[in-house]
C-alpha cells in the first residue's frame, strides 16, 4: 500500500502523457490539428532516413564523449572530497552544488562569452600563434558544455561508491607492491563500479537530451535530437513528427540504460 502514491503519480505524469505522444507520433500532421489526423507510420520510418539517423548517431555519440570526459574528470574530485577533512569535504561538495543551482541558460552564456569572438579563450590562442576567430558552433564546444553540465551528477554519484571503500584497503594494495594507477584499476574502479555506473546513465540520459547547450553552444553546425524535436514543435508545427522522434529518443535510453544494468550486474555477480 505504501507504493501506490508513487505508482498513481508515475501513471498521471510519465504513463499517460507518453501514451499521448505514442498517440500522437502515430498520426498524419495536419493544419487544422496539432495532434493531427489519420493514422500513419510515417513519423516512424522518417526517424530511420539518413538526415535524422544522422542526428541521432551524433547525439549518441557526443553524450558518450561528454560521459566519458566527465567520468575522468570526476574520479579525482570525488576521491579528494571522500579522503578530505570534514571542512573541506564540506566545502568542496557546496562548491560543486554551485553549478546545480545556477540555471542552464546562465552556464551557457557564460562559455559564450569565453569562446566566443573576442572571448579570453580565442585571445589566449591568438597570442600562442593560433589564429581563430571563434571556438564556437563546433561539436568540441558543445561538448564543453556538456561536460560542465552534466559533471555534478557524476561527482555526487561517485562519491558514496568511494565513501564506502575504506583507506586499509589501498593501504594493503600499496604494501603489496602496487602502484598508485594499479590500485585505482584494480581496486578503486571495480570497487565504485556502481557509483560509475549511475553516473554514467545519469550523465549521457542529460547530456543526450540536452537542448540549450547545443542551441547556443553549438548554433547551426551541431544538432541534436532536443532540437529537432523543438523545431518540429514550434518551427514546423509538426507535432506528429516531433512526438514519434521523442519516443525514439525515450526507448533509445531505455535500451541503453537497461544494457548498462545487465552489463553491471553480471559484472558484480562475477
């Protein structure tokens, strides 16, 4: 009885409201109806044609990067925050909540101005010999963006999976011969597997359904699925279309998140 609120508040607000857009993705656009008319699978095969198979592999594929970056990224600050002082832990953790509470719109305009045209970034390169005008509308900024974005998550996933790994423990590796990189493969890292792991999902779920960082960060040269779905929206006023292109992106994280789990739980089990 105790899991019914949260199950009548699962089927009100994600059961019912993506059984409208399965509704909706599956209809014909129409001038007269934004849920259109008819039923069509057209969305659906449009979502596999080669423009939007495109979109599609580059979202994936740079939530991975950004993924993969904030995960290398993360490792130290989590262990500098486990292995610190009460204080300092304290204050490391509220300086990487800073982010968290500081809106998305806020964080982006603030990398606009740093590589953008005439921004410290692009300054620094010209004086090295590297003439650029901008270092936006490129996937490597985006991927910044990304990255800055999505980072807290990882820290804050990592450091109970390291909060639970006891110092004895690195201590006994180092006294066997193992230096500080064999320690951390072969025992830091499988320990915080499942740290990683939800890091990991949590990171690529936000990063590839980002839609302000790629916007502004990335301009026309970078797209992503988020935008072509807001296009499709507001842009085309295809509601059909934009609603069958968030039910692929919805059962793409599904499939990844659920091979991400398998894959981690039979590597716990062995």
């Amino acid at each position: 009885m105790l899991f019914v609120p949260y199950l009548l508040l699962l089927l009100a607000f994600l059961v019912v409201p993506i059984a409208g857009l399965v509704e909706i993705s599956a209809r014909n656009q129409s001038v007269t109806s934004i849920g259109g008319v008819g039923l069509t699978m057209a969305n659906y095969q449009r979502v596999f044609e080669g423009f939007y198979l495109d979109i599609i592999f580059d979202t994936v594929r740079l939530a991975a990067i950004a993924t993969l970056i904030g995960a290398t990224l993360a490792y130290p600050l989590a262990y500098v925050i486990v292995r610190s002082q009460p204080l300092a832990r304290t204050v490391l953790t509220c300086l990487v909540m800073v982010p968290l509470m500081t809106s998305v719109v806020v964080k982006v305009f603030g990398w606009f101005i740093l590589l953008g045209r005439g921004g410290p970034a692009v300054r620094m390169l010209q004086k090295l010999g590297i003439e650029v005008q901008t270092l936006l509308n490129t996937e490597p900024s985006v991927v910044v963006g990304l990255v800055e974005f999505a980072l807290p998550f990882m820290v804050f996933s990592l450091v109970p999976a390291l909060d639970r790994i006891s110092p004895a423990v690195e201590e006994a590796a180092a006294n066997l011969g193992a230096t500080p990189f064999q320690t951390f493969r072969l025992v830091i890292l499988p320990l915080s597997a499942s740290g990683l792991t939800s890091g990991a999902l949590l990171c690529f779920g936000i990063s590839s359904s980002a839609y302000v960082v790629p916007a502004i960060m990335g301009g026309h040269a970078v797209r992503m699925i988020a935008q072509q779905i807001y296009d499709d929206v507001l842009v085309a006023f295809d509601w059909p279309a934009a609603a069958a292109f968030s039910i692929a992106l919805l059962v793409l994280l599904s499939v990844l998140i659920f091979a991400a789990l398998r894959a981690s739980r039979r590597a716990t089990d062995v």
